[in-house]
C-alpha cells in the first residue's frame, strides 16, 4: 500500500513538470524525451544492480509497457484536445479501476470484498464531483473513443503485469520495481518511438507539398501579364533588394513549424537549459520513481485497489500545485477531494 501512496505523490510532481516541458517542448517530444531518459536511467540501474531479466516476464512486462505506457498514453494524448483535461482525466481515472479489476477477475481470479469495492466506489466518485466537466469543450465520438482506449489501456497494463507477479512468482524469480519499469518502459517507449517518427515524417511532407505549391503559384504569377498596367509581374516584381519591404524566398526547412504552442511534436530550438530541466524532473518522478513505485504496488495488491489510490493523483497534485504555480481551485474539487480520501482511508482499512 505505501507504494500506491508514493505513487500518488510522485505522479502528482510528475503532471507540474509535464504541464510545464508541454508548454515548451510540445507533447509528443515532451513525451518521447522523457520516455527515453527513463529507459536510459532504468535500463542503467537494472542491468549494474538488478538480478538478471528472465525472457518470459520480459515479454509479459514488455507488452504491459506496450499497452499500458504506450497504447494508453497515446490515445490519452489524441483524447485530450477533443474532450479537454478534464473530461480525459475523468474518463481514464474513473474508468481504468473498474476495468482493471474486471479482468484482474476474469483472468486472475482475483476477487475484491464487498468493502473494497464500495471504497473504491467511493474514491471514483469523488474524482468524478472534482473533476466534473464545465462544458466548454463538445466532446465528439472521436474523443470518447479514444478516453475509453486511454482507460482500457491503463487497466490492462496493469493487470498484465500483475499476471508477469504471478508468474514471478511460481517460477522463484525475484525482480524488483525498478527492473520491471524498465522492461515496461521499454514497450511504452516503442510506440512512442513510432509515433513521434511519423509525426515529424507526416508534417515534413505536408511543409513540402505546401512548399511546392507556393513556388508553382508563385512561378505561374511571374508568367502572368498585370493587367492593369500592361507589364509582366515578374518585372514589377524583377529583383528583392529594388523593395525594402519584400521577404526572400523561404526554404523547405524554415516552413516546417515549430512547436511553441503545443501542438507539434517537434521541439523549440530556443529553449535554455532550465526548459530542459522540466523534462528530467518529469522523468524522475513519472517513468522512473513513479512507476517504479507503481509496479511494487501491483507487486503486492490488486489493481483493484492500487489503481484507486492512484486515481487521486490530480486530488493530490491541488496543494501542490497551489504552492508552486499559484493555481486555485473551487469548493467543488475540495468537496470532492474529501469524498475521494475517504474512500483511500476505507480502501487502506479494508485490505490487509
């Protein structure tokens, strides 16, 4: 149980530093970055001071980090513009418990007490009066679709490694939350991998193909007589330097956007050295300590119970985010924030 609390905690500094590397870095490489500094640091640790990777675990931790950290992030991020922050948030936290202990039933044959399931009733009713959409976002079919992938794929990440425990478990092979982030990780960063690819490979064409077609427009105009005047445009227009005014000709590279607004994943290459630090601080606490904490907590519990507990992250990312960024919120998120650790508090009683 401490690691579902520490989770919490980690993850709740983790979502400050990815607001803020988001803002600078834009999503996708924001996401990459991180993911690819976690496998690094991981992959470090594991394979200096963690007993050797078995093949079988590496395989059912590996596609929890697939579905999981990869799929599921990834559907989270096409969820996000279409349905808002909270909505998604709503969706994913309210969605993957349930869900998570759903097949942790059907497959596992592990079974929560009638006390459990009423907690975590409890805590995801909470989040849902905290969380409640405002409604400025129209959520479209898209959008739900894709929330839902988002919450399937954080509820089956889960329990698939908990299947990789089990296995563990019988075999006498002992690994610990660091290792078995790691080889999550590496799933995760796969698809991420993939994803970033051919984004940057979709938006050079697509600058390309807009880069071609102003020069033929552009070339066709100068073959075009003015028509007023009765003089070619390309003599009106002959030479840059005859008009202060006018811009020289761009090239391929300089119409490729960059990201300074969140919505590309290819990074801005004016940020400093502080910028990057948002990336290694979002590292730290989400993929590498964070999950870390996260597999020791599905080590020992159900995911019935630890992704409950988990949920409250953005419950607990309020004070913190009040401290650090001066961000304050309603009576309705304190109002809910109390339900939800209520429900934490029969959750803790209630499992021994």
């Amino acid at each position: 149980m401490v690691g579902a609390f520490l989770t919490t905690i980690l993850w709740s500094f983790s979502a400050i530093f990815a607001r803020r590397s988001t803002n600078v870095f834009g999503p996708s490489f924001a996401n990459f970055s991180r993911l690819f500094l976690a496998c690094i640091l991981l992959g470090a640790y594991t394979h200096l001071f963690a007993p050797a990777l078995e093949w079988h675990s590496f395989q059912v931790l590996f596609w929890s980090g697939f579905i999981g950290l990869g799929l599921g992030d990834l559907a989270l991020f096409v969820a996000l513009p279409r349905l808002g922050s909270r909505l998604s948030l709503l969706m994913v936290q309210c969605l993957a418990a349930p869900i998570a202990a759903l097949i942790e039933w059907a497959w596992l044959g592990t079974a929560l007490s009638g006390l459990q399931i009423l907690s975590g009733v409890v805590v995801l009713i909470g989040i849902a009066i905290a969380f409640r959409p405002s409604g400025e976002v129209k959520p479209d079919a898209l959008g739900i679709s894709m929330g839902l992938l988002a919450a399937i794929g954080q509820g089956a990440g889960a329990i698939i490694s908990r299947r990789a425990y089990d296995y563990m478990e019988i075999a006498g092979i002992s690994v610990d939350g660091g290792a078995a982030a790691y080889q999550r990780m590496l799933g995760g960063f796969l698809i991420s991998g993939i994803y970033i690819s051919f984004e940057y490979w979709y938006k050079k064409q697509k600058a390309r193909i807009q880069f071609d077609t102003r020069k033929m427009s552009k070339s066709f105009s100068n073959r075009t007589p003015a028509v007023h005047t009765g003089e070619s445009w390309a003599h009106t227009a002959a030479d840059s330097r005859d008009f202060p005014n006018s811009q020289p000709e761009q090239t391929l590279e300089q119409t490729i956007p960059v990201a300074n607004d969140g919505k590309t994943g290819i990074h801005q290459r004016k940020a400093g050295w502080k910028e990057y630090l948002y990336i290694l601080g979002n590292t730290l606490c989400g993929p590498v300590l964070g999950v870390a904490c996260y597999q020791w907590a599905l080590s020992e519990q159900p995911g019935g119970v630890v992704l409950p507990i988990v949920a409250t992250t953005p419950l607990v990312a309020i004070p913190f985010t009040r401290w650090l960024e001066k961000d304050s919120v309603g009576l309705q998120a304190w109002g809910g924030g109390v339900i939800a650790v209520a429900g934490v508090i029969g959750l803790v009683w209630a499992t021994p």
